[in-house]
C-alpha cells in the first residue's frame, strides 16, 4: 500500500498499565475498553469527518 501512496491509519488497543482488580470476563473488558461501546467509539474517532473524500481498495 506504501508504494501506491496509501496511508493506513492504525490505532493501538491494549491493556492500561496499572492495576486491574480480578472480575468476570466481560467486568475485565469493560474496565480494559474491549467492551462493544468501547471498541464503536474508538473506530467512530478514526473514522474522517462528513464530506471527507474516501477511498476503497477492491480486495
């Protein structure tokens, strides 16, 4: 893609650095931001403004 002058836009989840008290797997995403409203949220704030030119690439 780099040598056809497409950029990607990457965005990096992991876990916080500090402590996470025990809990269900589903306490645990919530408090780590894997949870479903988490996860929209983060694609919604990558994703360009309306009336932003895009471009998709046939696969």
């Amino acid at each position: 893609m780099a040598d056809h002058g497409y950029q990607a836009q990457v965005k990096r989840l992991g876990i916080p650095d500090r402590w996470i008290e025990h809990g269900s797997q589903k306490e645990l995403y919530i408090e780590c931001g894997f949870d479903d409203k988490a996860l929209v949220a983060a694609v919604k704030e990558m994703l360009p403004a309306k009336g932003a030119k895009r471009i998709t690439m046939a696969t």
